[in-house]
C-alpha cells in the first residue's frame, strides 16, 4: 500500500549496492535525487542507470566514486566528464530496445524514481514529459517511488501509473526542467532549407533536439498536412501546429495525434502539451519501433551526426575516443523511415567543426569512432552545402556526391584522399 512521506525518508530506502532507475530528461526527479545525493556518506557502489537527465547530476559530481557509479543508456551533456573520465559506464542501446533491458532482467532494478502528477480521482498518475521506458521500469523494480509533482503536466496517451503501483510518494511542487530554444544560424537555416524541401505533404516527421530541427520547422511553413511521430519533441513542433501546418490528418496510423515518448522546451510547450488530447504519449518500444515507423507510407526522419566517412558510415555517438551522447533512436527511425513505401531517412550536418577548421565529412572516422548508422543503412545527407543520395550508389559515386556537399574549403583534399584509397 502506497505511504506518503517524506524525500529523506523515501531516499532512506535506498541501501548500498542497489541498482536504480531516473525518469529522464525534463522529468528528472530532482528532489528524490537530491535526497539521495545528501546520503553518499552512507552509501557504496549504488549504481543510478538513466538515460539523458536535465538538471546538474549531482550524483555524477568528481568525488562521488565509490558512493554511486552512473551507467548511461545515453549520455547527457551532464555525464560526459564522468564517463569520459571512467566514473561512469556506457551501455550502447537502441533506444527501442531499452525497455526490454528491464523486462528482460538483463539491468535488475531495486528501485525506481518516478516524477508524475498527483494521483487523479481515480487513482491515476500521469508521466508528464516523458514516458521513454517508465512503464517498464515500473514493472520491474522492487520499490516505486514517486515524486507527486503539482507542476508537472499532465501528459496523455499511454502516460499513466496506478497508485497500486507505488510504494512511496512524496509531495513536491517543481516544474519541469525547461530547455531554451537554440539559436538559428546561416548554416542552420540553409540545411532546414534543404531538408525541407524533401518533406513532400502529408509527410510524419521525425524531429529531434536542436538547431537544425528547429531550422528545418522553419522552412516547412509553407507544408500541409504533415504529422508526428517521434520519440522526443520541442516548441518546434508547437510552431508548426500553430501555424496549420502540422495537423496528422494524412497519418495511417493515430491519426491527427502527436506520439512521442517525450518532450523537451520551454514553459509554452509543457502549457501545450497539458490535458492536451492531440498529444499522445507512448514508450519508447512503440515509438521506435520499426514496424510502426514504417506503416506511415510518408515518413521522414532527420537525424544528426558527428562525422560521415566518404563511403557513408556516420558517427553520431563519438568523437573519436571519447564518447558524447548515444546510439538513441537514430537508427530505429533511420531504417523504419527507410522501409516505408515513400520513405525518406535524413542525416544533416553541419559541413564543419571547430569553428570551420575540421571537415565533418572525412576520408577516414578517426580512431576509436563508434559507427552508429551503417553505410548500408544510410540513404540520403544533407549539408549547408546541398543534398547527397547515397542509396544504390557505389562507394566511388558515394564519395563524389559526400564530396560536393562538403565545405569548399575541404573539398581538394578530400578528391585527392578519395583518389588515394581508390575511391575517384
């Protein structure tokens, strides 16, 4: 029977060795977490297993070795120090296969920590901003803990936990984390602009996090008829939906619905999103899920990259040895996007790095790369620079088309490598 108590009192519960889970991203259960934190004097080898988590991560903070141990599904911009510097592990991972970790028993949870709405008058929780791999992690850990949140909003869908499901709850007020619009520049607009133009209407979108997705909502103004599905969503999407452009009136399935695992923006999207039945939540093994990405006959993703070899392999995990973020769903909605009878599957890029002194697209991945999207996979790359169809092309036609969308600067020595490994 679930008790109301307090955040100490609920962290109290947590012994040394336990394995536990953090909902993610927005929803990260702050106030438990930091409860929790305030006892690593008395805790050893608690390992805290999460996918990104807004907020500081206090519990990846230099000094916290030997007290908790992250172990990362994705790497946020909150874990690269700790994994990087070996206080953390990495767990590469579809993000579609992520629930099935804890179903599977393959990572056993002795407690979860979970950052819902107050129970409703039957009884009902709901997830809020995300939803990713909740469910699951529910089922499988021994202990639910609950942060009944009054700011959080309440997310529809398949987004809801029975207070028969819970053990603990504590009474909080904190909104969820808010994550800022980026700033567009030239070379974020002139890649939405070409990505936009291969989105025909009565396209489902794929949109992540970030300046080019952004950009790419932008240019897509002048669309009808276009849905989402995704696994995460920002106030880009609001814009769209806003403007009349994206209404889900073409999608085969859950049509006129917004289905995403969660969601990430400022106030006006959680504003947006509450009680909203045009939004619907799902986890993550129904989101990225191949078989359903491919039964929208039209569906478009748009993934980003780190690098892109000129035979087409991209790196999206990694630079070089050190790792960044995560396999995620890039490759979940790259290759369901790919089976759907009009499918497109996008990978754009910036042509450049580090101020426009290293080209993204390279003769060879540097050591240590982790290829996230195979060369078979791939279909279609677009830089600032135009776009690059690499399906049914040879590596020699490949590397030629990678090559005129590269950076002008670059372009040379890329023809002389790609003349150097037979590739011209």
């Amino acid at each position: 029977m679930m008790r109301l108590v307090t955040a100490a009192e609920a962290a109290a519960t947590i012994r040394s060795g336990h394995q536990i889970y953090l909902h993610c991203a927005a929803a990260t259960p702050s106030v438990l977490l930091d409860s929790l934190v305030a006892r690593a004097e008395e805790l050893h080898d608690v390992t805290v297993v999460h996918l990104h988590t807004e907020g500081p991560g206090p519990h990846m903070a230099p000094g916290m070795e030997g007290h908790f141990r992250h172990r990362a599904l994705f790497i946020g911009p909150n874990a690269r120090a700790a994994v990087n510097e070996g206080r953390a592990d990495y767990v590469p991972v579809f993000l579609s296969d992520v629930p099935r970790l804890f179903t599977s028993g393959a990572l056993p949870l002795d407690a979860v920590f979970v950052n819902a709405t107050p129970p409703d008058a039957h009884g009902f929780c709901s997830l809020g901003t995300s939803v990713e791999a909740m469910h699951a992690a529910v089922r499988a850990a021994k202990t639910v803990i609950v942060q009944f949140n009054r700011a959080m909003p309440r997310t529809l869908g398949d987004s809801f936990i029975h207070v028969s499901e819970i053990d603990l709850a504590v009474e909080v007020d904190v909104p969820p984390y808010a994550h800022a619009s980026p700033t567009i520049g030239d070379v974020e607009r002139r890649i939405g602009e070409h990505v936009a133009a291969l989105v025909p209407d009565g396209a489902t979108l794929q949109l992540g996090i970030g300046a080019i997705p952004s950009a790419t909502a932008l240019a897509l103004l002048d669309k009808r008829d276009l849905g989402i599905h995704t696994e995460m969503f920002t106030d880009a999407v609001v814009d769209l939906v806003e403007a009349g452009v994206v209404n889900g009136s073409a999608k085969e399935r859950n049509r006129g619905k917004i289905v995403t695992a969660f969601m990430m923006g400022t106030q006006r999207l959680y504003d947006f999103v509450h009680d909203n039945p045009m939004v619907e939540m799902r986890p993550v093994d129904f989101t990225n899920d191949t078989h359903v990405i491919r039964s929208f006959s039209k569906m478009v993703s748009i993934n980003s990259a780190i690098e892109v070899d000129l035979t087409g392999q991209v790196v999206a995990d990694s630079i070089g040895h050190r790792l960044y973020s995560g396999v995620g769903g890039q490759m979940d909605f790259m290759r369901g996007a790919a089976l759907a009878a009009e499918g497109r599957s996008i990978i754009a890029l910036p042509s450049t790095a580090a101020g426009g002194t290293a080209s993204r697209l390279v003769e060879s991945l540097r050591e240590g790369a982790g290829v996230v999207t195979t060369r078979s996979h791939v279909r279609t790359v677009v830089t600032e620079w135009g776009v690059a169809e690499m399906f049914g092309r040879s590596l020699r036609e490949r590397a030629e088309a990678l090559i005129e969308i590269a950076h002008p600067d670059f372009r040379s020595d890329l023809r002389r490598a790609a003349s150097r490994i037979n590739l011209r």
